[in-house]
C-alpha cells in the first residue's frame, strides 16, 4: 500500500519518536508544551493575571529547561572534551561490560575488511593498549567516568538553572505588588513622607520568600544514579523532573505547597507512570483485533513493508532459535531485507554509505538479546496479520494521539480545575493564588497598623 501523501520521511521520524514512550523525550515534549497552554490559559481565566504570569514564567521557563538542558549541555562535552581526549562520544559504553561479547568484538574487527568499519576497528582494538602515550585516552574506565561525568555536569547545571527560575518568577510578582502597593498609598502622607521605614524587603518579603538564602541544589551519590539513569533519556529526564518538585517544594511559599505538589503528582504520573502502560494498553487492544501494533511506525508505513516481511520469515525464524541472536544478526548478509526491518525499528544501528545504502552492522550499539527476540516476534505477528495492514497503521496512530491528548487533558486542564476547586473551599470562594493575596494582605496590614499608631 503507498504511503498517504501526508505521511513524509520527516513526519514519519516525528511520529516514531512521539510513539516511543521507553526511550524518547519527544511525546513528553509534545505533552508538556500543550498542558502548558492549557495552565496558563486556565489560571489567566479563573486565578488572575499575577498567577498565570507566574505559571507561564514557570512552566515554560522550566520546560525549556526541562527538555533542551541536558542534551544540549551534552552536545558541549561531546564537541569539547571527547575530541581533547580523542575519544567517541557516541560510544555505547555498555558494549565493556561484557568482556566475552567485547572479545569476540575485536576478534571479529581484527579479522574484518569491510571499510565501513574502519573507524570501530580503530576504537575497539585500542581500547586495551598499554602505550604509554595512549594509555589515559584509551581505558575502559575513562569511557565510563566521562559518561557518567557527562550525565551528572548536564543535571546539575541543568537544576541550578531551574531553582533560579524559580526565583526569578517569585521576585518578578514581588516587585510588582510592591510597586502596586506604593501607587496606592502614595497620597498617604505618613507613608509618602517615610515609606522605606517599614523596611518592606526585610519584614514581608522575607516572611513571603523565606529568611535563609537558597543554597542550589546539590547531588549526592551521583555515581549510582547516573550508572541507573544514564542510558535513557526519559530516565535521565526524569531525575531533572525530581529535582524541579524539590525545588519547586521547597521554593514554595505558604499556601501554594498543596496546589504544587498536587501539580507535580499529576505530571508525574501522566508523564512517566500512564504513557507506558497507555501504550500496552493500545497494543492488547491491537492484538486482540489482529492488529498488531508494536512497531515502530517507520516500519508500518514503510512502503516495501509486505516484501520485505516476506522475504525475511525464514530468517526471523531461524534467529529465534538461536542461541547467540546477537552473533547471529551481525552474521547476517546486510543485503538481508530483515536487516532493514531492524534498522528502521531502532533495534540494532548499521552503517551507511553516501547513497544511504547499509554497509555494515555498527557493533557500538549494545544489543539486547532478549529485545531482538520481541522485535522478531512483533515482525513475524505481522507477518501473519499484514492483510490488516490499513486498520493496524490506523490503530498505531489513534494509539500515539490518543495516548497524547489523555495525558494534556488531565495535566493541562484536570489538574488547574481542581487546584483551583480547592482553593474557593480553602479560601472561602477566592480563585485567586493565597500566597500572592497573603503577601498583598501583610502590606496593607502594616499600612492600618501605622495608622492607628498616628
């Protein structure tokens, strides 16, 4: 069946990263940007101008930071420090973790003619040379010291620069109810006369943001998180979100920790705990209809898909029953139209040449056994349920935007109504954010007092 003239190379990639709820930050993206529309257009209709200020400072601010802060920051090591030491930043460091798998690496590479992999033979064989000179570039351990280094720097920063955001949004709404309040009272002639003398940035303020000076956030065991976290990025993001509640939690002012952590519960939860099990939810429908939709969409819409599953059945039969799938895929002729299959469902990386042609099996991507083995069974179910091609690319897209638009229903427009619900029973009916009206309170607070005092 031809592709639909709406679905392009580039809106296939977009799709299969916006349908990757394991590995890609891009249906977080998506999620976060539109839930983000919805608070600030919620707070603006029903909290006030001052509250969706500060959420569109906040959630657009953070969410910059959020989503582009650690690969960018990254992106800067990959391009300073790796070329200083001569090293390959898109290394997959797991590869060393497995000393036989690494054995019949090199032995393999030692062996090879293949000009495509040139530049892995020249990585993995040095990897164990005692040259004195090349000893600090080419350890193994350095490797994995630069990639955690890398993962931990990119946090880090990253946080640093989500508290002062924070900060900056509080002080932004500071400075103008302190403004407000001095235009209101300036015809006052005891407050116009002296005004300063109610020290307001010492008293107020401080009771509004906190006495003590928020020290950045610090990281402690970084080491054991980063070796859990780091070769994921939703993982890897999802520590950054950790340190946006805490930060958020403990830069909160006196009346707004219960709408904050009530706003955190539902971003996690809509972000990491239902985008998954949403998914598999999708697929059990999938199969159950003979739909299977486990593939990647690359792989769906691919338009030599039916031949290409044909051609490739003995072969994927064959390597579910091998003992070592690995082995046996890099074995394979990359002329083997399966080989294509896996490359466009991100199940293994190959090399290509200027003509986008496969070359070579890259053997820098760790392979997973057991994560080949449900890739080939996924392929040999279409295989079986390919007539129902139209229905199954169907299906893959009302589960991709489905699983979209439940999760920026429930964080952009769920989540504000009800923070908002409990504030009228909290505050006896005020929309309004009672940390912004306690602080406009304790400036005309002080106000009636100096008058009773003349």
């Amino acid at each position: 069946m031809p592709i639909p003239s709406i679905i392009t190379t580039t809106s296939l990639k977009f799709l299969s990263g916006l349908s990757n709820n394991t590995d890609s930050i891009i249906p977080m993206a998506v999620k976060d940007t539109m839930s983000n529309c919805a608070i600030v257009h919620t707070y603006s209709k029903e909290g006030g101008k001052d509250d969706a200020r500060e959420r569109a400072i906040e959630e657009f601010g953070t969410g910059v930071v959020w989503l582009f802060g650690i690969p960018l920051i990254k992106k800067l090591m990959d391009k300073t420090i790796y070329p200083l030491l001569h090293l390959k930043s898109d290394f997959d460091v797991r590869v060393l973790e497995d000393e036989k798998r690494l054995s019949a690496i090199k032995e393999s590479l030692a062996d090879t003619k293949n000009k495509a992999l040139t530049d892995e033979k020249e990585l993995f064989l040095n990897l164990d040379n005692k040259n004195e000179v090349l000893k600090e570039f080419y350890n193994k351990d350095l490797y994995k010291g630069l990639f955690i280094g890398k993962f931990a720097i990119a946090t880090g920063l990253s946080a640093i620069a989500l508290s002062k955001l924070i900060k900056y949004k509080q002080k932004t709404t500071q400075k103008r109810i302190e403004n407000e309040f001095k235009e209101n009272i300036a015809s006052r002639t005891l407050l116009n006369k002296d005004i300063k003398d109610f020290k307001l940035q010492n008293t107020v303020f401080e009771t509004f943001l906190g006495k003590k000076d928020s020290k950045n956030l610090s990281f402690k065991g970084v080491k054991e998180i980063a070796e859990m976290f780091m070769f994921n990025d939703i993982l890897n993001t999802s520590i950054l979100d950790g340190v946006i509640t805490g930060t958020r939690l403990k830069e909160g002012r006196k009346g707004e920790k219960k709408e904050i952590l009530l706003k955190e519960l539902f971003q996690i939860l809509f972000i990491y705990g239902i985008a998954k099990p949403t998914q598999m939810l999708f697929e059990f429908i999938g199969k159950k209809a003979n739909m299977p939709i486990e593939l990647d969409p690359i792989v769906l819409f691919d338009k030599s898909l039916e031949e290409n599953l044909s051609n490739s059945k003995d072969t994927i039969q064959s390597l579910m029953e091998s003992d070592d799938v690995v082995s046996s895929i890099h074995n394979l002729d990359v002329k083997n139209p399966l080989i294509e299959l896996l490359d466009k469902n991100g199940t293994i990386k190959t090399i290509k040449d200027k003509n986008n042609n496969i070359t070579a099996i890259s053997y820098k991507k760790a392979l997973n056994s057991p994560h080949i083995k449900q890739t080939l069974g996924n392929l040999l179910s279409l295989e079986n349920n390919i007539k129902n091609i139209s229905k199954i690319k169907g299906f893959k897209l009302v589960s991709i935007f489905g699983n979209i638009a439940l999760a920026a229903w429930a964080m952009g427009i769920l989540q504000p109504k009800v923070n908002i619900f409990m504030r009228k029973i909290l505050n006896n009916g005020d929309n309004r954010n009672p940390a912004i009206v306690k602080q406009e309170n304790e400036l005309y607070k002080q106000v009636n007092i100096a008058d009773m005092i003349v």
